[in-house]
C-alpha cells in the first residue's frame, strides 16, 4: 500500500462541518464559565442590510428604552422615510404620546434636530435630521482622546473625539449641543395712528389676515399681524378705502419667493404713507356791511348814507331820466 502524500491540500470544509465547529466553539466556551449567568454573545458577522450605531446610543444612561429603540430604528431608515408621529404610531404598537415623549428625548440629547422651513409655496414643513453621533452622547464614552488630538470642551461635559470622527461626511459631523434657533431680526417699525379705537385696529386685522387670499406667500402670524395693524390703521384713517390699501400692498409683489413678507408689508407701509387729508374748515362768514356817516342830499335835503356829500339815490337817478 503507498504512503500518503503530506502535501496534499485539504479538503473544502462543507456548511455542516462549519455549523457544527461554530456550535461546537460556542458550547466550549458557555463550559469554560459555568457560574456566569450573564449574556453571552451567539455573534455571526453581518455582510449586507446591518446599520452601525455606537455604544454611546444603545447604552445611553438617561434615554428611555422607548428612545433607544426609537433612535436605531430611525437611523436604520433610507434618507427621506417620513418619521412624523403619525407614521410612526402607526408603524409601532406605542401610542402617539409615549412616542412624541420618546422623540422629545432625542432631541434633548442631541440625536434628532426639527427644523422648521418654508417651501417656495409658502407653505411650513418640518425636517427631521437624524444625528448619529452627536457630542451629547461622545460624552459618555470610556477612553478619553489624547491631548493633541482633541482639544478639551468647556466643562462640565468633556468631549472625547475619535481620531477618526475629524474625517467624517458633514452630514455625520458632530454637533456640541442641539441647535439654537436662528435669531430673527425685528421688523421695521410702522406708522401709527393719530386716534387709535379697538374697531379701527380690528379692521386692519381682518385685511392683514385676508392678504393670503390675494397671494399665498403673504400668510402671516399672529405676531407679524399685531405689529402691522397700526400701520394699516393709520392708511384707513387717512380716507383710504381697505380696497386701496389691500392693493397697495399686493400689487407688484417680486416673482421669486418672499423670505420675510411681513418686513416686505412693513416697508410699503411706511414708505407709500398717503398725506394726512386736508382739516374741516368751515365756510368763510362774509364781514359786515360798511355803515357810512349819514348826508345831507342836496337836491331834496333829505338824509342817506355814502361816503361823501352829494344827491341821494333818487335825485341821481330822476337826474338821470330825460324831462
């Protein structure tokens, strides 16, 4: 009988013999601690549909159970899935008020951010952006960056950053805290009215709140409406019908889209001011008549008013009249 060959390769391990060497690894090492009644990790490497989410999220000390499941199912949707409170209660068995409280936490802690925008229609939408590594949570990790790496946060929350979190996608770049809303500039000031009345500025109010009718991008707030309606009450007081003053401010509006309409309102209503209208005057009173020293006529020696001596009216006028 020949020898055999050492050289020769071995053969290609089937799926069963891989399944049981994996079994057969996994049953040595739940042997190898037998008093351990923790978890023991069954791992299988993932090559498609997985979603990477750090440690910082799913061992979060302060996000509810809810929250952490919330977060990883969000940062597993495709860019554009809506995750409005709706769509999610009616995806999940959660109720839409366990589930706003749930959004309300991530958003505390820097993993979602809300961010309100107007469409070229005037219309307000939100936009949920999902972070998934926000600095609140870098917060919580073990092993602090070295010093040159990454410079200390201002206490009392020091960040550790990774080395390699300096080349993320700015989509991915970590934030310090959830964002501050955009300080908004006051609106220009506006006339205001000689006599202001409850009924005067109620009417402005009305025809403030109806300019969205004549074009869908003039849709105000409450607030915006407020600071305008003295403006619009001091063009009414100035003998402006309401027709003009809606036409005034709607006519030739720019075609593109207004990023402040009511700045656009509080302009043309103080620069297109009409003038005050002219005062009440009353007719003019004639001035009395001019009383003349009596005269002596010297025709008939009787007694009339004029400036000056001479005949009377009727001795000038039978003077007059041919014998």
């Amino acid at each position: 009988m020949d020898a055999q060959n050492p050289n020769v390769l071995s053969h290609a391990q089937s799926a069963v013999a891989a399944n049981d060497a994996h079994e057969t690894r996994f049953q040595a090492y739940r042997h190898r601690r037998p008093h351990s009644y923790g978890v023991i990790h069954d791992n299988t490497r993932h090559t498609s549909r997985f979603t990477v989410i750090g440690n910082h999220l799913t061992q979060h000390p302060e996000l509810s159970l809810l929250a952490i499941g919330l977060a990883c199912h969000i940062q597993s949707l495709p860019t554009g899935a809506p995750v409005d409170i709706k769509t999610l209660a009616a995806r999940f068995p959660e109720g839409p008020t366990r589930i706003a409280a749930a959004l309300r936490e991530l958003e505390t802690h820097g993993y979602l951010r809300r961010e309100r925008e107007r469409t070229p229609n005037g219309r307000l939408v939100t936009r949920t952006i999902s972070c998934n590594q926000p600095r609140a949570a870098r917060c919580h990790t073990s092993t602090p960056p070295p010093a040159s790496t990454c410079p200390p946060a201002p206490p009392p929350a020091p960040s550790a950053v990774p080395a390699g979190d300096k080349a993320a996608s700015p989509e991915h770049t970590p934030r310090g805290k959830a964002r501050e809303p955009r300080k908004k500039h006051p609106l220009p000031p506006v006339p205001q009215p000689v006599h202001p009345s409850p009924a005067l500025l109620r009417t402005a109010a009305d025809l403030l709140a109806g300019l969205h009718r004549e074009d869908p991008r003039l849709l105000l707030s409450a607030c915006d409406t407020a600071h305008l309606a003295p403006g619009v009450a001091a063009w009414l007081q100035r003998d402006v019908t309401p027709t003009a003053v809606r036409h005034a401010l709607t006519a030739d509006l720019p075609p593109e889209a207004l990023r402040r309409p009511a700045a656009l309102l509080a302009h043309r209503l103080t620069a297109q001011l009409p003038p005050l209208p002219p005062p009440f005057r009353a007719p003019a009173v004639p001035p009395p008549p001019v009383r003349h020293p009596l005269q002596n006529c010297d025709g008939c020696d009787r007694a009339f008013r004029a400036p000056e001596p001479g005949r009377c009216a009727d001795c000038r006028t039978a003077a007059a009249v041919p014998s």
